[in-house]
C-alpha cells in the first residue's frame, strides 16, 4: 500500500499533466481521450482508498462518457453546415446541439449538491436539455428568416463550435479527475 503523499504527489501531477492535455485541444489534439487515459492509467496505480485518495475504473468510465458527449457534440457542430446546406431537417442540427449543451449544463450545476444532488442534477439535465432544444430552435428559425451569411463565416463559426464543445467537456473533465483524485 503506497503511503499518503505518493497520492497527493502524483494528484499534483495529474493535474499539472491534465491542464496541459485540456490545452492540447486548442491545436485540435484529442485532449478529452488522452485525459481518459490518463485517468486509467493514475487509476491503474493509484486505486480508490477509503480515506477518499485515488479513483476508481467507475470514475474512468464516467470520463469516457463525457469524453464521447463532447465529441458527439463537436461532431453535430462540425455537420451542422453541411446540413443547413442540405437544407434538410432544418433546424434539428441546432436543436441537437442545443439539448446536449444544455443537458450537460444543467447537470452539472446540480450535481454537487450532498443527498438530493442525484436527483436535482436529473432534474436539471432534463430542464437543460430543454432549454436547450428550444434555444435551438428559435436559432433555426431567427437564422434561415435572414439571409445566409457568407461560407468563410460559416466554418468560422462551426470551427468556434467544435472547439468550444471540446473546451468545456474537457474542462469539466479535469475538475472531476482533480475532485476525484483527492476526494474520492
């Protein structure tokens, strides 16, 4: 059993190491999955302790989870031109991305809530995604009654988008491996 502050050194690290990785998603590194591995790999060696140090492999699957959600929805912001093009489905590429930001917003406002924050960041996931959805929409709505805007505008904000989605999925994930690694 390694001792106490092994686990504090190497969370130290972690977090050192993660912060760069998050970073690495600006020069459109996969940041989100190496922080995945990363996490496997301090889990791997520095398995949960009752006095709360270290994480385990439910935590990494956590992160694999938000790690897939961020690419899901980097993904729609980086079709979502190509099917406004399309002109099919209109305004479901933003409604889609709409209720996964929102999902995933209002989620993890509530989540740390102690006993009851389970169930309000369900509550809040579902009024997010919501809010979301019909944000969305509104933006569909607003977007094609105007005229279209120029395609360099276009893949400016798409590039925006898909960056944004890894940014912030990213940043959550270093927060819960950093709370995790400490706390338990």
């Amino acid at each position: 059993m390694l001792p106490d502050w092994a686990y504090y050194l190497s969370g130290l690290g972690l977090i050192v190491v993660n912060v760069a990785i998050w970073a690495g998603n600006v020069c459109r590194l996969p940041g989100n999955w190496m922080l995945v591995a990363f996490a496997a790999l301090y889990a791997s060696f520095f398995p949960a302790r009752p006095n709360g140090l270290g994480f385990g492999y439910w935590s990494v699957a956590f992160l694999a989870t938000l790690a897939l959600l961020g690419e899901s929805l980097a993904y729609a912001a980086r079709h979502r031109q190509r099917l406004a093009r399309q002109n099919q489905l209109a305004g479901l590429e933003n409604t889609v991305i709409g209720a996964g930001s929102g999902g995933l917003f209002g989620a993890l406002m509530l989540l740390w809530i102690p006993l009851i924050g389970t169930i309000l960041a369900l509550l809040g996931a579902i009024t997010g995604a919501a809010a979301g959805a019909y944000l969305g929409t509104l933006y569909s709505r607003r977007r094609y009654r105007e005229t279209a805007s120029p395609p360099q505008m276009n893949h400016q904000v798409t590039q925006g988008l898909e960056l944004i989605s890894r940014l912030v999925v990213g940043a959550v994930m270093v927060l819960i491996v950093t709370y995790s690694s400490f706390m338990g």
